[in-house]
C-alpha cells in the first residue's frame, strides 16, 4: 500500500451543497433557506445563549457558572501555632480538636500546616501534615503521626 492508495470508506464523503449555481442544482432561488423570515437573511441568528427575551439561563443562575471538580478532597485544616496558642496536650486527636471547637468535623480528614510557632513537644495524630509542620513538630520534640 501506498500514500496515493489511501482513499475514504465508499459513501462517507459527500460533494458540498453549491447554492445558486442555476436551476438544474436543485438549489436556485432562496437556496434551501425557505421564504422569508430571520432564518433566511444573511446574519440572520440569534447570539449564543439567546432565549428569546427570556432571561438567559447564565443571567437567571449566575452560581451555575465556572466548574466544580467533584473529585477534590476537602481537609479540616490547623496550623502548628494553635496547639501553642490553645495549650493543647499531648496527644493531639481530630476527636480532642472538635471537642474545644478548633475544627468542624471528625469525618472530614484533618490536615495540619505549618503556621506558627510550637514550643511543647506534643504527638499530634492527623490524616496529612505539611513538611514544614512536620518539622516545627519534630523539632520540638514530638511526633506527627499519620492516621488512616
């Protein structure tokens, strides 16, 4: 087989439809647009979203707009600095951190971050830890430990 051999499926390419080319086209006169109306002006369409006068969908439900990943995994979120500030002991659960209202939920996996300072060396079980959480805890003598 060669380049010159390669040819489209018999009957999946069609000839393009050639308006006003004269009577024997099959296509004269208002050239398969129908008589009359916006439809058969040139231009004749209306903008996308359009829906006749009606308010448009994008206007009626503005929150509708943009894009929601469905797959994103939400976090219970705190920083370092709040086991100082709220003198937290050791060990440090998501169940002991919903009882003083430091975060919302206990289904919600809990990440902890970062910010702040720690002094006390304290064992802090949570499902994710920062790096540099991590290694403020570590350095002051406790353990970040991973829960399932």
């Amino acid at each position: 087989m060669e380049l010159h051999d390669l040819k489209p499926a018999p009957g999946s390419t069609r000839d393009r439809k050639r308006v006003g080319r004269g009577h024997g086209s099959g296509h004269v006169k208002t050239a398969g647009r129908g008589t009359k109306g916006q439809l058969s002006r040139s231009g004749g369409r209306t903008r996308p979203g359009f829906e006749g006068g009606q308010n448009p969908i994008y206007q009626r439900m503005p929150y509708k707009r943009g894009f929601k990943n469905y797959f994103k995994k939400e976090f219970e979120i705190i920083n370092v600095g709040a086991f100082e500030e709220f003198e937290l002991s050791s060990p440090v659960t998501p169940e002991s951190l919903h009882e003083r209202g430091l975060i919302r939920s206990t289904t919600t996996p809990l990440k902890v971050l970062g910010d702040g300072e720690i002094s006390a060396a304290i064992e802090v079980h949570a499902h994710k830890f920062s790096a540099s959480a991590r290694a403020k805890i570590e350095a002051a003598g406790g353990k970040a430990e991973v829960i399932d």
